[in-house]
C-alpha cells in the first residue's frame, strides 16, 4: 500500500512538472527586439495617436505624425532585409477576425477589397541617425510580427500620388 | 587478409559462364531494373537542374502585388520600366551610343496560351514571352544558336519549346506558328543553359500588345547593379503603394517552384525504392533457384575442404559480377537513349539528366542489388550439411 502511494506521489509530481515545463508563456509583444532595436522602441505609448485612413487624409510632407495601425496588408508585408514594412488602419479586419474565415495568412487582409485597403495602408520605414532606413529586418530588430498593432512616431513623407510613408524614430507595440 | 582459403576467382566466373540462359536471363532482368532506375534518377536530376538553373541571383522581377506565384497573373502599367529605371539608383547601367545610359532592365508580357503550328490541327498550350532587346541584357543565359533577334512578326523559340507544345520537331527556323490570332514566323532558336526560359517562345513586345490588344505589362526583369540589393526594389515597390507593385527576387522565384515540385521529387525517389525492391526480390528468387540447383556441387567444394563462408563468398561474387554487368548495361543504354530526352510539365520542358548523380545512383542501386540479392541464398549455402548435400538429387 505505502509503496502504491510512492509511486502515485511521485507520478502526480512528474506529471505537474511536465505540464510546467511545457507551457510556454505568451512572449510580450517587442520582446525579441535585437539590442540595436531597444533604442527604437518606445517604452511608453505616445499620445495623439491617428489611424492610417485619417493620416492619408491630414498629414503634410514634413510633418511630425504619431500613426496606429496593425502590420499587414499584404502576405509578405516587410521590407526584406530593412526596418520597413506596411501596416493596415485598425478599423480593418484581419481575415481570421471574421466569421467563417479559413485564410493561412490571415494579415494579407485579402477578406477586403483590394482598392479600399490600398487607401487604409502606410509605409513604415524606421530610420537612423543619418536618415536611412536600418538595414536590419524589422521582425529581428524590433521582435515585431504579422497582426502587431503598433503606435509609431515620426515624420510623413507624401508624394502627389497619396503615398504615405513614416519615417519612423520610435515605435510602441501595444499588442 | 581472409581467415580462410577462398575459391578461385575463376571459378565464380566460369560459373557463370557454365549456365548462360540462366545468367543472361538474370543480366536481363538486373539490367531492366538498373535501367528503370536510371531513368527515374535521370528524370529527378532533370527536373532538379531546370529549376535550379533556372533564376539569376542578380534579377528581381518586378510585377503586379499578390503574382508572385504566378507571374501570368500579373499587370502592370506599360510605363513601369522607365518609372523603375528613373527611381532606382541600384539598376545595373552601362554607356551606350550617343552617351545615353543603356539601363539593365526588360519589359514582359508573359503568358500561356494556344499555339498553333505547321501540319497540325489542335493547337497545343505554349508559353509566350514578348520581350524588347533589353531582354538579353537581364537574361544572362539566352545564346541564340540559330536565325537571328525577331523582327515584327517573328518568334525566337526556345530550344524546348517544341517539346513543351508536345511536337519536338515542329518548330524549324522558317516555319510559321500561329498565336493570339496572328502567325508568326520563326526567326530563330535559343538556348539558355537548360533553364525554364528554352520551354518558351519570344516576339516583339509591341507586336504581342497588338495582337492581344493589351497595353500593359506582366513583369519587368531588372538586374542590381554590383553593390545594389534585393531591398532596394524591394523598399520602393512598399513605398510606392499606388502603383501595386510587388518585386521578386528571380532566384526566389524558382525556388517556390522547387518547393512546389517536391512532392513530385519525393515520389520519384519512393519510384526508385521501390524498384529496388523489386529488383532485390527477383535477384533473390534467381539466386535461391541458382543455389538449390547446385547442391550437390556446393557440398562437394565442402569436402573439398573449402569452408562455407569461402563458398557464401563466391556466391556472392557472382551475383555482384552480374549486378555489375547489369549496371554497366543499363548505364550505357540510359546515356544513349535517354539522356537528353525531353519531357514535358506544367511549367514548361526539361531533359532527362544522366550525370554522375544519376550514374552513382544507378549503379549503387544495381550493386547494391546484386549484394543484398544474394546474401541469403549465400547464407542457406552455409547452412547445407555435406551430407545432405552430397545426397540431394
């Protein structure tokens, strides 16, 4: 009898053991970031953030913006090899927000029509010193993924075609 | 150094020699299956050098946002080349006449489509590629080996072009096809180092907007300049939202396709295995049938006084002296009449590669046949009594 309930005692604590060891913690978003990428992200979320629609709509050459949207808009959303990539304004559903929806890459958006999301996208290139995008890709500088919402500070770059892109000097990933 | 006095090396041979429907039945039967085998790994080698030939590290293709998987998909605006030659600095340039810049980068309307050609009624699914001069600056690898450039109204075709249309030997320099309703003549032939470019058919970019009444474009193909980057065109594709673009390094390109064909690769070896096999279990019913034949023979070289595992030992020779003949064989048939075959597939044609790769595994495999083919009929030769041996009928 003593010996059944050793071997019970010490099963049940193998047992709890294994599931600990097992579980993995959600990692916090901009946890991956590379040492050269802690500069660039923002401790604190900075205030007076706009949406990408309403930036298109307001923001001059030049100015100093403070943008929220979610990375995505397309499958291959990143700048290969460059702190850059697209985010989405936040008021879209990524796919696999919607109902009866099965998409693999659920951040292309593809669930939307592609003219609308065109106007809802901005380009974020995060810049150094000297002005040049950093060449690190941003997944590995910044820890960032597909579907982060995040907040960037910097400055808008706009043509005569609507194009916007922030040149970006601090970036906070709220989720 | 064998612990133990072997037979003659003669003696395996002779052997073989003393039995000849037998032994030449199994040479045929070794040689079949080497030769199945060849033809497999040729086809898999075939398959593996087109796509890996295929894409030039130094080219980025530039086409329509979500065609990345399929560049036919793809449209761009007819203006895309000059925009792109404009914007990016890491494009490769050279001097050219009258001091202009000659810029590394090529217009394309690419697509599959019905041709038509000389004596046949059904047309057949080619790939088309209009394509300006620019086009041979890109694509590095594209020798023209007969006729010459396209003037209006003519096609290049490439080396397998006739074997992608399923007709290898219908398009001759000076015959007529026809596509997009118009006809075409053939100007000339290229060759580009068996990549997925010899599979498709050339003409002048302006002629083929004519004919499908199109302005826009598929893709442009440009080349980085030394020191220029991927990112480069990659960064200004994400700047320029308006314009939809998406760039694609060329060697990226192909390698999805490689990953696509996987499967494709994956079964062709599992062909391989399993001819293999089959070929190990004929080579053992031949072996077992050769060994209890020869009972009798095989108890007398015991009282002889050489020991069974020298006995094993010669057994084994002359399976492995079979499979070598079998395999040498096979090999010269694959080189003649299968090397350089062509063989149609979705994406284009390829030809069958009898190289080293396909060599080594052809005549590993039929050694190995001849190798495992015989172990156990040599190991029941071990276990046979003198007596009983000497005794059987």
């Amino acid at each position: 009898m003593m010996r059944y309930a050793k071997w019970s005692s010490f099963l049940v604590l193998a047992g709890l053991l294994a599931a600990g060891c097992g579980k993995e913690e959600a990692a916090a978003p901009g946890s991956g970031a590379s040492a050269d990428g802690a500069k660039y992200l923002l401790t604190a979320e900075p205030a007076g953030a706009k949406g990408v629609l309403e930036t298109r709509k307001e923001a001059k050459d030049g100015d100093e913006v403070v943008l929220v949207g979610r990375i995505g808009g397309s499958k291959k959303p990143w700048v290969e090899g460059r702190a850059g990539f697209w985010i989405v304004d936040a008021s879209f559903k990524a796919c696999n927000e919607k109902a009866d929806d099965d998409c693999t890459t659920p951040w292309d958006y593809c669930c939307d029509p592609p003219e609308e999301l065109a106007k809802a996208k901005a380009t974020v290139k995060v810049v150094d010193d000297n002005g040049q995008t950093v060449p690190v890709d941003a997944r590995q500088l910044l820890g960032v993924k597909e579907l982060n919402t995040v907040v960037v500070k910097g400055r808008a770059k706009r043509d005569d075609k609507g194009n916007l892109t922030i040149l970006a000097s601090g970036l906070f990933v709220r989720s | 150094m064998l612990l133990f006095r072997p037979l003659p090396w003669e003696y395996g041979v002779r052997n073989l020699l003393r039995r000849p429907g037998r032994s030449l039945l199994t040479l045929a039967a070794l040689t079949l299956v080497v030769l199945l085998v060849f033809v497999v790994a040729a086809f898999i080698r075939g398959l593996e050098t087109n796509l890996s030939v295929s894409g030039d590290p130094d080219v980025v293709l530039v086409h329509s946002l979500g065609a990345s998987e399929n560049v036919e998909n793809s449209s761009v605006a007819g203006r895309t080349r000059d925009l792109l030659a404009a914007s990016l600095p890491g494009i490769r340039r050279r001097p050219g006449a009258g001091g202009e810049q000659v810029v590394y980068a090529s217009s394309e309307l690419y697509l599959g489509t019905d041709v038509g050609t000389q004596g046949q009624a059904e047309p057949a699914l080619g790939l088309v590629r209009g394509v300006t001069p620019s086009a041979l600056l890109v694509r590095r690898k594209v020798q023209i080996v007969e006729g010459h450039w396209p003037g209006p109204g003519e096609a290049l075709v490439g080396r397998l072009a006739g074997a992608k249309l399923g007709r290898a030997d219908s398009l001759v320099v000076g015959g007529v096809i026809t596509f997009e309703g118009r006809s075409w003549r053939v100007a000339g032939r290229f060759a580009a180092v068996g990549s997925a470019l010899e599979s498709e058919l050339w003409c002048p970019l302006e002629d083929l907007q004519q004919a499908m009444k199109r302005q826009d474009l598929s893709l442009v193909a440009l080349t980085l300049a030394p020191g220029a980057g991927f990112g480069d065109v990659d960064e200004f594709c994400k700047e320029r939202l308006d314009l939809e673009l998406q760039a694609t390094a060329e060697a990226a390109y192909y390698a999805a396709l490689r990953k696509h064909y996987g499967p494709v690769r994956a079964l062709a070896w599992l062909v391989v295995g399993l001819v293999a096999g089959a070929g190990v279990f004929a080579g053992l019913n031949t072996m077992y049938g050769a060994v209890a034949g020869r009972t009798r023979e095989l108890a007398t070289l015991q009282t002889l006084g050489y020991a069974r595992r020298a006995i094993a030992l010669s057994l084994m020779q002359e399976a492995a002296l079979l499979a070598a003949a079998g395999s040498l064989l096979a090999a010269i048939v694959a080189v003649v009449a299968f090397n350089g075959v062509a063989v149609r597939f979705t994406m284009g044609a390829f030809t069958l590669r009898v190289d080293g790769v396909a060599v080594a595994v052809g005549c590993g495999t039929g050694l190995f046949l001849g190798a495992v083919g015989a172990l156990p009929p040599a190991l029941r030769a071990m276990r046979l009594g003198v007596a009983d041996g000497l005794k059987a009928v």
